[in-house]
C-alpha cells in the first residue's frame, strides 16, 4: 500500500481550540491505485516543558522539517 498524506493542514480544526489543534489525513492505496482507506484525525504538538501544547505547531514543524512542503507548509524564511 501507498501512503498520500495530505500534510498538516495546519490552522485550527473545528472545535480545535485556538490554532493549537490542526487536521492529518492520509488515504492509503493499493499497488493498482485503488483507495483502501482514508484516515483523518485531529493533532497537536506538545511542548515537554511547559506541558501543553504549542500556539502555533504550523511555525514549529516548518522550523524542524528539511522540506515543509512535504507537511503542507509554506517554505522556511531564508
């Protein structure tokens, strides 16, 4: 099977809070293209030493990943 995540969609969810929340969806496919499951579920990213979660996980993950438009997300600033 095949794995096209649809990244973050980063932004609040419905009833998610204040942006700190955001939406994941993969849709996984068999070999010949056929949809086998579509899985979609709400996150959020936590910060270990404050012990909640961070304002805007969006900034975070763009800060830490080599290629944020791989999770949805504008490019780093340069």
């Amino acid at each position: 099977m095949r794995d096209r995540g649809r990244g973050l969609g980063a932004g609040p969810t419905r009833g998610g809070g204040q942006g700190k929340t955001y939406r994941v969806e993969h849709t996984l496919t068999r070999e010949d293209g056929e949809v086998a499951a579509t899985v979609s579920y709400v996150s959020g990213l936590l910060d270990l030493r404050a012990r909640k979660l961070v304002a805007d996980p969006a900034r975070v993950w763009a800060e830490h990943a080599r290629d944020p438009a791989l999770l949805g997300l504008a490019p780093r600033p340069a």
